[in-house]
C-alpha cells in the first residue's frame, strides 16, 4: 500500500463485495481514491481484473479474492485469511445481491427462493459472523450493507427480494445494538435508483441514460465508512 496516500479514509482495509461491475466497482474506485486498500470479493476473476485497474488507476491497491459468497465456508476462510494477512477489518461492505425472478408468489420455485436467501441475506449473516471479531479489532469498524426501497414496500412479484432485504435491515438493526458499546458501527444504504445490470434486468425497457450511474452514489459510501462516522443502525438514503 502506498504510506503516503492521503485521504478521508487512508490507511483503512475494506472489503467490498459485489466488487467485479456495477455499485460495487464504483465504490472501489472511489474507495481507492480516498486511500483505504481494498479487499475486492466477486465471483468472476474477469470481473475483478477489470475492477482492479480502476483502482490502480487512481493510485489504490487491491487484494482480489474471487468467491461465491453462498458457499458459505468459504467466508470463513476468506476471514482467517484476512486475520492472518492483516490482523483487523476497518470497513465490510455488503453489495453483492441477485435479483429472482419478478414473479407471483404461487409461481416462485423453492430453488429461486432459496436463491434469492442465500445471496441477499445468509451471506451477509455470514459475513458478519466470520468478521466481526476482525472488525472489533479495528480502531473504528464499519458494516454498511446495501438495501432497498423495496424492504419497505410492498411491490407485487417482488416479494423474494424485498423479503430478504427487510430481514436484512432488521439482522444489521440488531447487530447495531449489540456494538453500540463497541468502536464498531453498523448502518445500511439504499443507494436508490441506479444504472446497473440489476436495474436493467428489472426493467428492461428503461432507459439507462435516465438512471443515475454508480459513481453518483458511490461518495455516500465514504460517509459511512471513515472513522468520524458516528450512525449506527440507521438505513441511510442516497437520495431525496
């Protein structure tokens, strides 16, 4: 890492999953931009590569761990690997998600319900679990998970995604009561409307042009990661 490298979050260790396209690369790059190093998690090397030299572009640097986060073992590997390399984890960022199908709920498949769980909420239960004795080490840990306007709604067909997402609003709530008393904070982000290949699966008729792009978003990441951060469960709103 380069010592000299000055930022709002200089000298921090993030790891940012969901990292190979789309939210994910763009809070790496600005990530990097503000000096923390960055420990990027996606299932596809390819993908990471490309990510990778957006951050070395500016300057950043990056461990590059190419994962899928529902198999469930691997995190823990992952985290010995980042206790051993490392010692602490600064900054967890939650961004990996998949969207089932937009479909009524007589029609979704056990598979796809499973699915959507086991991306959308039991990896980050997982996360958490596996990092959280890295991220007490730290002199300021911070989980910030991705959520959804669709948590809180109710929207029809989407109900395996906007129910894994308000379960996952309600798993970092308690997690934040339970390190209220620590230097850990844990919030959420919904990053709003966003030009990504999710969006566009969702509504393939939009008009990208019309949505606002990652790197728009990507500095309200940055609130919740640096030290001087002091929320603690709260769903932040990148938007309105």
């Amino acid at each position: 890492m380069d010592q000299e490298k000055v930022g709002r979050l200089a000298g921090r260790i993030a790891l940012i999953t969901g990292a190979s396209r789309g939210l994910g690369a763009a809070v790496a790059k600005q990530f990097a931009m503000e000096g923390a190093h960055l420990i990027l998690v996606a299932r596809t090397q390819g993908g990471l590569e490309e990510t990778d030299d957006r951050v070395r572009a500016v300057g950043g640097s990056a461990t590059l761990v190419p994962l899928d986060l529902t198999e469930f073992d691997e995190i823990d590997r992952m985290a010995a690997a980042v206790a051993e390399r490392f010692g602490r984890l600064d900054v967890l960022v939650g961004n990996a998600a998949i969207l089932p199908p937009l479909t009524p709920v007589g029609h979704l498949s056990p598979k796809n319900w499973q699915e959507g769980l086991d991306t959308n909420l039991t990896a980050n239960w997982r996360l958490l679990r596996a990092f959280d004795p890295l991220l007490r080490r730290s002199e300021a840990g911070r989980v910030i998970m991705v959520t959804s306007g669709a948590a809180a709604g109710a929207f029809a067909y989407w109900a395996p995604y906007a129910a894994a997402k308000a379960a996952l609003e309600t798993l970092v709530a308690c997690y934040a009561k339970e390190v209220e008393h620590t230097k850990v904070r844990a919030n959420l982000l919904d990053p709003g409307t966003v030009r990504t290949a999710m969006r566009a699966q969702a509504f393939p008729g939009e008009k990208p042009e019309t949505v606002r792009p990652p790197e728009e978003v990507a500095p309200v990441f940055v609130n919740l990661a640096e030290p001087a951060c002091t929320l603690n469960g709260q769903v932040a709103r990148a938007y309105g």
